[in-house]
C-alpha cells in the first residue's frame, strides 16, 4: 500500500514538472510574440481575480483544479497597464466588468485612482456587472458611466464586521488560554478569553467602520455628483432594494444587458465591430524595460511577520533583513520604498527589520507606503522611514503587544486520560510548558518581559515619528486607526497611493526626472511556489470544510503565536 501511495505520489509529480515545462515553453514563445491591439481598442478589465500586491497566474485553473496558490491581479502590474494604455492612442477607454470583485480596502482605493488618473488623459471608463458588492459598486462610482443588468442588485447598505470567538469550544475541550497583553484595545487576543466584544474593541471598531464609510460615501457622492446628504441617508436606511431604484437615485445611469452595453460602446466609438481587449492580452502588447539611469528599489513587505526565510505570502526576517541591507549598501538604489501589506506578526521578527529599515533611512530615502494593512507589526516595520504614506482606508496603529501561553492541563487529564511528569534543575526551568498553569510569580516574569517589549515599541515610535513618548501612549493602547485617523493623530505623513511614495521617494533623492523601480523580493514562479508551499493544502482544506474553514484556519494559525506578538486582530475586506 506504502509503495502504492508512494507510485502515486511520484506520478502526480512527474505530471506536474511535465506541465510545468510545457507552460514554460509556451510562455517563453508567447513573451517573443506581442499581441497586436487593433485601433479603437477598449481594455476589458475583469476583475474574476482577487485584487493583490503582485500578481500570480495559475495556468492550471482553465483545467478545472487548482493546485497551489489562486490566479490574481497584481496592483503593479494593474497601474503598469492602466498607465500604458493611458497613452496607446489605439486605446480608447476601459470597461470595468465588476462582478466578483475582490481586494482589500486600500487596494481598492488604489486601483480607483489609478482610474481616476486614466480618466484624466481624456479617455473614457466604463463600468457593468450583473451584480455590484458595496466594494464593487464603490470603485464603479468613479466610471464616467454606471451601467446594472435590469434584473441584477446593487449592495448599498453600509459596512458591518463580525469576529468569530473560541472560548466556548476552549471551554467545552478543556484549553485555558493564558494572556499577557499590554493595552486596553489590544483585542487580539479577545477571541480566546471572550464570547463577544470588549467595550473597548466595540468603541475602536465603530469608529473605524464609520471612518471607513464615510470616506466612502463622499467619494462616491463627488463621483456621482450627488448630494452627500442623500447618499448618506440611501445607504443608512438601505433605499436601494433594486435595479430601478439604483436608476431612480443616481447611484447608476443606465439599465442594460450585456449586448445593450457593447452596443453603447459601439456608439460611443463610432464603429461597427467593437474590439475588446483583455487584461492579460493588453499585457503582452508592450515591453516592460525601464529605461531611467537611476534605480528605486521597491520592497514588497505582504502577509504575516515571521522568523526565519518566510515563503511567498508571509513576510520572513531572514529574507527581508538580507533584502534590505542589500540595497542599503547598493550604491545603484538611490532610495527605497517599502511597500507594507501587514497585519503583523512576531515581534522579533519585526524588530529585526525595523532595524535594517531603520540603518537604509540614514544613507538613503526610504519611504513607507501603506496598503491595506500596516498595523502592529505592520507599523513597526514602516515606522523607522522618512515618510509614511497612507491611503484614507488603511488599517494601521495597534500599537500594542501580546503573548498567548495555552494550558491544555484539563484536555490532558480530564478528556484524554493523559498525564506527565518530569523533573528539572530549576524553579523555572519549564516556565513555558503547557500540561499546567503557570504560577503567580511565572505570570509576573511572563508579563513583565510584554511589557518590556511594549515600551520598546513605544519609545521607537516616538523616535520615528518625532513624537514625546507621552503623546504614542496616548494614541497607541493597542488602537487600531484609519489612514485618516492616523494623518490626524501623527501616525503617518500623507495620504496617497503608491505612485505617491514612488514620486516623493524620487525627489527627495533627487533623481525625479530619470529613474526606473526594481521590485525586490524577486518574485517567484508559480511553479516554484508550487513546489514550496502548503499553500494547496490550504486551497483543498478550504474547499473540503466550507463554512468550517474560518474556525481550523484560527485554530492553525495558533501555532505560529510563539513568543511575543504585535498582531492585528482582524481583516476587513469589502465584497
């Protein structure tokens, strides 16, 4: 049976580096091959495909299975494009297909104004789905025109958050978290100990959610030309229950079917035959090459922070602490832009290439740019640059820290029958174990090492940011802010995309005029992701389990809180 699974196993292998080679050759072939864009072209943008920091193709998914990590949109390879075809005079405009969308909140204020930009080179945007999301609709508000399916839907009814608490299913079993935090509003760790929200975590979460919708509502009312009043009270009463309503409100300016549509395109061209072009096409119809003297290195810092090498979807110390050394002393890099896409992760970890960050700033400019995370640990890494650069909706501060120490004594003895005993050479020598609870004076050490680390966070951050140590602890706590709340209270410099880091990173190193970005780490192959990763894991885990699939994920995620931690507690994505 053994040799069996292991025939198997080698087949399925074999298979996959065979596929691999055919894919490769194929796109080696099609790279030397530009696609042709015939004139008054329309970019047919889909978003099928998650919205992410760099993009990733898997050609497996035209074949119905999907190993490894899922195709997205990379929002580097998106800006490249929109930026291209803002000046290939056989484009004539883009139409946004917008059923499905995904991305983070940043990330989609990013690519709207990516849009907003195109739009301003004369050419038009068009936007169409059979049903909008709340983030949908909101990025199809900066099209020139807003078109619905006569018997499609439109969600507009405000933004709601939910946490999913473990402590019923830890009592049931027998677990007993231990916690030692700093911070009223470090929540991340009231899933454990809680059935619901603290009244601080209640407050921050409000607040943040009312800050986050109304910049969305005033920026869908500028884009509507609508009364920001009006808008407010569609979307808090939910006065759009359908098509005709969207209509009858302004929030869109035509209902149609999908011919209906490339029929208005037609008509707005003036042509016969509509040509539509897509994404990946369009990609492959120009060159990528730089061509400035002057080189900007651009870090790509998205997912987890943890210890060690990392892999491609978390962030590693070893790997960016090398990275960024590198390019500190690469005379060719003028200045560095870290690209933070975070929600945290081991302190360590992050110390770590706060350090190297903070080494690069004194040589070079280095300046953050906040996606749709730079909190906890996110933060920390960014806090050491010149400039820090937000979007309106990123989620960033948690100043906070927080350690987890599991007791599983009662599982032990109690549910499974199991039982230990040892010996050690000192009081505390087995200060970490998990077969009993820690005693009091095991909690003082534990605790006081937390906040040890909590004023470190605190007086690097006041260094960072110019700020007394008094006016952090203020605003820190564990908070969690918006990219505008933060622009007020001190946290970041200025609210911008990436383009806006990119051009402040140029100026201040005084190459504005001739310079080209490298992206580092190197992004790797989808094959080579494949062959790395417990990534299909997860993608076939998540198919199997469902609507269980959140609950394993939390508890998985629970092996990697060893050691002190700043973690953001939550993600917010708008569908």
């Amino acid at each position: 049976m053994k040799f069996l699974r292991n025939l198997l196993a080698s087949l399925l292998a074999l298979i996959l580096f065979s596929l691999g080679i055919l894919f490769l050759i194929g796109s080696i072939v099609n790279s030397e091959q530009l696609t042709e864009v015939k004139e008054n072209s329309v970019l047919h943008l889909k978003f099928t495909k998650p919205v992410t920091e760099r993009e990733m193709e898997n050609p497996f998914e035209e074949f119905g299975f999907a190993p490894g990590p899922s195709s997205s949109i990379g929002l580097q390879e998106l800006r490249e494009a929109l930026d291209h075809a803002a000046t290939d005079d056989k484009i004539k405009g883009v139409l946004l297909d917008m059923d499905g969308f995904m991305a983070g909140m940043a990330s989609l204020e990013e690519v709207r104004m990516m849009l907003a930009e195109f739009k301003s080179s004369g050419k038009f945007v068009k936007a169409y789905a059979e049903n909008y999301g709340e983030g949908g609709y909101y990025l199809a508000s900066v099209a020139d025109e807003v078109m619905l399916h006569p018997e499609g839907s439109l969600e507009f009814n405000g933004l709601s958050a939910n946490i999913l608490f473990l402590k019923g299913m830890f009592d049931k079993v027998g677990i007993e978290p231990q916690i030692f935090r700093v911070g009223d509003f470090k929540s991340a760790v009231e899933p454990f100990i809680r059935e619901d929200m603290s009244e601080e975590n209640e407050l921050q979460m409000k607040q943040l959610l009312a800050s986050l919708n109304n910049h969305m509502l005033s920026s869908v009312a500028e884009s509507r030309n609508l009364s920001p009043d009006r808008v407010r009270t569609m979307n808090d009463s939910m006065l759009v229950h359908n098509p005709q309503d969207a209509l009858a409100m302004g929030l869109v300016d035509k209902l149609a079917y999908s011919d209906e549509v490339r029929t208005r395109l037609t008509e707005t061209l003036g042509v016969e035959k509509l040509n539509l072009v897509s994404y990946s096409d369009y990609q492959n119809s120009y060159a990528t090459f730089g061509t400035g003297k002057s080189r900007i290195g651009v870090v790509i810092a998205s997912g987890d922070i943890v210890g060690g090498p990392g892999n491609w979807d978390v962030i590693g110390s070893d790997q960016f602490v090398k990275t960024i050394r590198e390019l500190r002393e690469n005379d060719a890099i003028k200045a560095v832009v870290l690209r933070v896409n975070s929600p945290g992760g081991s302190y360590l970890a992050s110390d770590a290439i706060w350090r190297e960050v903070k080494l690069t700033a004194e040589v070079k400019p280095v300046i953050a740019s906040m996606s749709d995370y730079a909190a906890s640990g996110g933060y920390y890494i960014a806090m050491a640059c010149d400039t820090i650069v937000a979007q309106p909706n990123t989620i960033t501060g948690s100043i906070g820290i927080f350690s987890i120490l599991f007791n599983i004594q009662e599982l032990m003895n109690d549910k499974l029958g199991l039982t230990v005993d040892g010996v050690s050479t000192g009081v505390y020598s087995d200060l970490y174990t998990s077969d009993r609870p820690v005693t009091p004076n095991e909690r003082a050490i534990i605790q006081s090492e937390v906040n040890k680390n909590y004023d470190t966070f605190i007086r690097k951050a006041a260094e960072g940011r110019g700020m007394s140590e008094e006016a952090i602890r203020a605003i820190a706590s564990g908070r969690v802010w918006t990219g505008e709340q933060a622009l007020q209270n001190g946290l970041v410099d200025i609210l911008g995309d990436f383009n806006t880091a990119v051009t402040l990173a140029a100026e201040k190193a005084g190459v504005a005029d001739d310079y080209r970005l490298r992206f580092y780490p190197p992004q790797k192959t989808f094959f080579e992701i494949l062959m790395g990763t417990e990534d299909a894991q997860a993608e076939v885990m998540q198919k199997e389990l469902g609507a269980l699939y959140p609950v394993v994920r939390e508890l998985k995620k629970m092996e990697t809180l060893t050691g002190v931690q700043a973690r953001l507690p939550y993600k917010i994505e708008i569908h």
